[in-house]
C-alpha cells in the first residue's frame, strides 16, 4: 500500500495534479482512493462529480472523497464539543461562542489523519492520493501526530488528578462516556498512521509549484520543514508551463520569464526529480482529459513508485554548540564554494550551480562559519 501527499500554494493547481495522478495509477489496473483534506474544495469538480465524506466511485478503479472536517465534527465527534462548550459556558462564554471556542486547536488536522488512517487500514485500496490543504495548512497536519500525543497525554494527567476529589463536581458536565479515555483511543490510531506517514517505502510527499518567484519560495520552506520533520519528499512536479511556439507576441516576456524560473527550480530542488506538465488550453476535467495530463505529466514513470531513493535532501543537526546543516549534492563538482545569507534563505554557489535553502528558525539570523565537501555532502557549519 503506498500513500502519496500532494502540497503547494494554493492556485498551482495540486488538485489537477493529484487527481491525473490518481487517474494514470487506475487505468493501469490498481484501485485508487483519492481525497481532499483542503476546505476549500474543488476535487469534485475535476472529476465533474459531486463527492462527499465516503468515497465514491468516479471511474473505474478510482474512488474519490471530500473530508468536510466541521461536519465530521458535529456528527461524530459532539461528546468532545458538548463537553468543552459546557465548560465554556459555564465560565461566563455565551452559547455561540462557547460553540465555536469548544473546536479543539488542531481538531480539522485530527479529522483528516483519522480518515486517512481509516483508508491505509481498510485494505481496499493499493494507492491513497491526498490532495493537501495549502502549504501551511498542510504542515500543521504533518505535525500534528507528535502535538496530539503531547495534548493527550497532558489531558490524561489532568484527569487523574482531578478525578480523585473533583468527579463529583464534574459528573454532571460529564458526557456518558468519558472524554479523557476517548481522546488517548484516538492518539493511538494517530501514532500508527505517523508510523506510515515517516516511513518512505509507504508514504511520498510531492510539491507542486508554478514557475513563478513566490510559489518556488514556499516550495522551499516546505522542502526545509518536511524533512526537519522527517517526511520524504520524492518529487516536485512543475504545473502551467507555456509551450513555446503556441504564444503569441504579447505573451513572449511570460514564456522567458518562465524559462528563467523552470532553470531555477532545476538548481534549487536537485537531486529531486522534477516532472513538468505544459498548461493546457482547455479546464482538465474527467476522466479523458485527467488521463491525458497523466500521460503527459509521467510518460513511462509509473507515479504510484518510490521516485527519488535518497530520502531527506538535507539534515540539520547540533554538535559541540555550533549547527551543522548537511546537504545532499550528488554528481556535482565541488571547486569553489559561495555562501551567503539573506533573511530566512541560505543562497550557495558552487562553480555554475546554484541553490536556495530556507532555514528553519534555529538557524534565522546565524552566521555561517566555513563548509566542507565529503561522499557526495555538502556540509555547512553555522556559528
């Protein structure tokens, strides 16, 4: 069973590509379930089907679905809002906003693992594709297995404090069953599905980006922060490229600028391999026209594999106080090393090749300190 997670600024076009990923995969033969934990919707309109919280069949093999998070919350998840809402309200909130504080932070990125783990153990498909909320929507969900066994834990302590002299003062608030047992019964599931989600045979993360300056930004943060949480990225695929001989004059400046940008994500995300797909005249959607952007998108590449072998592009790691940030630079010669730092971005160059790291915090406002080659690794020493 493979999991493939497609992210990216919103307007790139993540939901066309995940859902001609997932029509390539099923007219090959394999059973396909794709899903869209974005909010704002659109996965029912490339398949030109009206989907909902089940999954439905869409064309052969594949089988789609919609995670409306707040309905899930109202219909199956009441006895952790009751029960908050009560408590809010019982400190002075008014009824509509303790309705609306009582969503537990967090409680949207639950509901989305819950029903991809539901997917992955259900065994009725070979191949889940999610099609992510934006950027920073998605990692949030990316980091919420570790944030919800902190969360449930701290719950869990609360209640055994408070049950052996408070229960009698809360029984009354008390839904029949107990909250503080069901939100462990859930972390249990969640820390199975994060097993999943960090192991790299099972699940791949592909960016989608356009060639244009601020998407390629994001797609760097993103890069930075799935592998400092230990996801693996195995692909970035890059959407709406104009064609050169179907632009008219007006739009020649576009097509260069585009030229210039398409060299940029090349540098800035190898060794990853980047799928490119031209933009297509015409909305792609169903299932002919999903199928063609496939076969455009992947030609012989089978989507649903391992794309890229050597997992993180790089690591960051702390040693004898000074940060050491490892990146994976293979098949490049290694001459003569530039290094600079403006803002956020690490910007290195190494004889006519060129890369942009986005730092994570840790490293915001460091000074690099020198950085040496070794087995195929460039690694670079922060002060």
């Amino acid at each position: 069973m493979r999991i493939i997670i497609y992210l990216g600024k919103g307007g790139v076009g993540k939901t066309t590509v995940s859902a001609a990923t997932a029509a390539k995969i099923a007219n090959s033969g394999k059973r396909v379930l794709i899903m869209s934990t974005d909010i704002a919707h659109s996965l029912g309109d490339a398949f030109g089907a009206e989907l909902s919280d089940s999954p439905r069949e869409v064309f052969p093999n594949l089988f789609a679905m919609e995670i409306n998070v707040l309905a899930e919350i109202r219909n199956h998840w009441s006895l952790l809002h009751d029960y908050f809402s009560s408590m809010l309200m019982n400190e002075g909130a008014s009824e509509v906003v303790a309705d609306e504080l009582a969503i537990i932070p967090g409680m949207e990125e639950m509901m989305s693992l819950k029903h991809i783990w539901e997917a992955s153990k259900s065994g009725k498909y070979d191949v889940i594709i999610v099609d992510a909320a934006p950027t920073g929507e998605t990692m949030r969900l990316l980091a919420m297995p570790d944030s919800y066994q902190w969360y449930t834990k701290k719950i869990a302590s609360w209640h055994t404090r408070v049950i052996s002299f408070a229960m009698p003062l809360i029984e009354k608030l008390m839904p029949k069953k107990n909250v503080f047992k069901l939100m462990p019964e859930i972390g249990e599931q969640i820390k199975e599905l994060h097993g999943y989600l960090l192991d790299p045979k099972v699940t791949s993360y592909r960016i989608v980006v356009n060639p244009e300056n601020m998407v390629i930004r994001e797609a760097l943060r993103a890069q930075t922060y799935l592998n400092l949480f230990g996801y693996t990225l195995d692909a970035v695929v890059v959407n709406k490229i104009f064609p050169e001989g179907a632009l008219s004059k007006s739009m020649k400046g576009l097509f260069e600028q585009q030229q210039r940008y398409l060299k940029q994500i090349d540098q800035f995300f190898y060794p990853l391999p980047i799928f490119k797909v031209k933009h297509f005249e015409n909305e792609v959607i169903g299932n002919i026209s999903l199928s063609k952007m496939g076969e455009s998108l992947f030609q012989t590449e089978l989507p649903e594999e391992i794309l890229y072998n050597d997992f993180k592009t790089h690591t960051i790691e702390k040693s004898n106080g000074k940060y050491l940030l490892k990146l994976y630079l293979p098949n490049v010669e290694i001459d003569h090393v530039q290094m600079n730092v403006k803002g956020d971005e690490l910007l290195i160059e190494v004889n006519n090749f060129r890369k942009n790291i986005v730092l994570p915090n840790v490293l915001v406002g460091r000074k690099t300190d020198y950085a040496a080659y070794e087995n195929g690794r460039l690694n670079v020493f922060f002060c």
